[in-house]
C-alpha cells in the first residue's frame, strides 16, 4: 500500500500482525491523549488561578492516588503490549523462503526454493514516467504468494540497510555478515511499498523496496516461467 | 497605579542589565541601545548563537550576529532577514518534481484506487468499484 497524500495515520494493514499494531497504535492513543489532555488542562488551571494555598505543605492522599492511577495506565498499556509481542513472534513453518540482500543501492533477491529465481530491484528514476508512485517504484518487484507463511531472511552486503514495508508491519535491519529473519503472512492481494529504513549513504532514500501479492496459483505459474 | 510604575521601572532596568550584559560578554563596555550598532563596519544585527558580537558559519545558528557583508544601499534596502529569507527561498531551493503537477496527481490517484491502496477505512475504501464513482 502507499501512504496517501496528507495522510497521517498508519497504512491499512495487509498482515494479521500488522492488524494487531494498529489495535495497540489506536488504543494506546487514546490512552495517552487522555493523559495529554488531563495534564495539560491540570497546567493551564494552575498558571491561570490567581489564588495560592501558603499553608500547604503535603498532602499524601494526593500523592498515593497519583502513583497508583499511572501504575494501572501503565498496566492497561503493557498487556496488550505484551500479546502483540508475543503474536508477533509466533513461529511457523514457512512455505517459502526469500533471501533480501541490501546493496549501496538497490535489493537483491533470491527464491532458493525455485532454481535461479535472482534478481536486483532499483529504484525508477522519475524521468521514467510520470504515473507512477514516485521514489517508490522498482522495475523488478518481489512477488510473494498471499496467504502463505513466507521466511525473509535479510542481510546486507556492504553496509547497514533495513528492508521495511509499513503496511505488513514489518522491519529489520540488513547487516552485513548477519541474517535477520521475518516471517509475512499477506491476507490480501495487492501492491505494498516500502523504503530503506536504515542510513546508508549517499542514495539512501532511493532504494525502495515493491512487494507484489498474487494468488497462490499466480506465483506458482510465475515462478516456473522465471526458473 | 504605583505598582504598575514600579513594575515599569523594573522592566526597563533589567532590559538595561541585560544589554549590559551582552556587551560586557562582547568585551565592550558600553551599553549598547544603538539599534544600528556597528562593528568596524558590520552591522550588529542580532543575538547570534551566544551574545556575543561576532559572526560564524554554524547550521544550528543561521542568524550570525553580524552582518557577513559591509553595510551599503544595497544591504540596507534588503536589511529585513525575512525578507532575505524569502528572497532564499524563491531562488535557492530547487522546483517541485513534476510528480506535484494537479496532472500527474490525477493520474496517480486513478492508479491508487486502480490498486485498491488502503481498502479497509482509507482511499479505496471510499470509492464505489461496481458503479465507478466515489462513494455519497
């Protein structure tokens, strides 16, 4: 998916984790524009009030209210903290693998389920054409089965890179001599983008990352014609 | 009415304290209200990164306390840094990709809702596939 223009929020998901960091996003929102709220109106009633209390001194009434209120906030928060967590990380076994290679500046691809399935994904320079997403589009795109556990493992070659996609929820860090693993579960088809998410130099910000999700049947006929 | 002149009065000379202040941390120790104070033939013309009278290249600072070039017509008439500022802007900064044009946004947009992008509660969400249109 690609963020729309004067959006501010998060992108609709198109994973079951994602789904559940929007849940978490949304309600630990509310939560703390409450707290905004409440406080910064607690501020603005105490500067504007014209009247002092000389006599005060303590009050431990107040002050064990205030501890205990932020302890269960803060419980409200880390529990549904927690079970993202750990859904995040749930372990299954995939049905394919990909390996994402960051480069200075472009990803490589390799599918070492299907014989000679490799490939380089650079960004589209804009002069290209006019329609398409800028600083988003790569003329090789990586093409996943939707509704099928997949395995990315990442690495990079040179330096630091981090292969994202915001609308899956997922992102980790490309370093060199190290494979970092994310586990994707697409629950629709459809185009998702996403960005280098790790200062690389000089075209750090033009090394986007175009993922294609296609019906099982699709990727099969797709993957025989490139192998 | 008293205390409101005495209040006047304490502004005015903690102004004074703090003018003093600056010119004591420039070296000089004169008050400085001259608001076209110069130095040599600089102009002094702000606070710059620490008070003091002085100018420096430095990103986190863009406003050095002296002027880089020697006063003349032409850096009196243009002597507002907004207006320098905006004089920047218009010719320093380069122009909009052609990805800004209301055209090429027209097209981009058929793309998104052609890609189904945020169908859930965002762009796709609002269009109508079966007649078309945006939703009523």
């Amino acid at each position: 998916m690609v963020p729309t223009w004067s959006s501010f929020g998060l992108q609709n998901s198109a994973s079951p984790s994602m789904e559940q960091l929007t849940f978490f996003h949304d309600f630990t929102m509310v939560v703390i524009t409450l707290i905004t709220v409440t406080v910064g109106l607690n501020m603005f009633l105490i500067c504007s009030c014209l009247l002092t209390n000389r006599l005060l001194l303590q009050e431990q009434v107040v002050e064990i209210v205030w501890t205990v209120i932020p302890v269960f906030i803060l419980l409200s928060i880390a529990l549904p903290s927690l079970k993202a967590l750990y859904l995040l990380d749930d372990p299954f076994t995939p049905s394919l693998t990909i390996k994402a290679v960051g480069h200075q500046w472009y990803w490589s691809y390799e599918y070492s389920d299907f014989p000679g399935i490799e490939f380089d994904s650079y960004m589209l320079p804009e002069s290209d054409s006019l329609s398409i997403a800028r600083l988003l589009e790569t003329d090789n795109s990586l093409i996943v089965p939707s509704f099928s556990q997949i395995r990315v493992l990442i690495t990079g070659s040179d330096v630091i890179h981090s292969w994202a996609v915001p609308s899956l929820g997922v992102k980790a860090d490309a370093v060199p001599g190290r494979l970092n693993q994310v586990m994707l579960y697409v629950n629709r088809s459809g185009v998702f983008y996403g960005q280098c998410s790790e200062i690389c130099g000089a075209n750090h910000s033009f090394m986007p990352i175009k993922l294609e999700a296609v019906p099982m049947a699709y990727f099969i006929k797709w993957a025989l014609k490139s192998s | 009415m008293a205390l409101r002149r005495l209040e006047r009065v304490f502004c005015q000379q903690l102004l004074q304290s703090a003018v003093r202040c600056q010119s004591v941390r420039a070296g000089s120790s004169v008050a400085h209200l001259d608001p076209y104070y110069k130095i040599g033939k600089r102009e002094v013309v702000g606070y710059g990164h620490n008070g003091g009278f002085n100018y420096m290249d430095r990103p986190d600072f863009p406003m050095p306390a002296v002027r880089f070039r020697e006063a003349n017509n032409e850096i009196l008439n243009r002597s507002h840094y907004r207006k320098t500022t905006y004089h920047r802007y218009f010719t320093v900064l380069p122009p909009l990709p052609a990805s800004f044009t209301p055209e090429n946004q027209a097209i981009q947009l058929r793309n998104m809702i052609e890609l189904q992008v945020d169908p859930i509660d965002g762009l796709a969400s609002k269009y109508d596939y079966e007649k078309n249109q945006w939703k009523k």
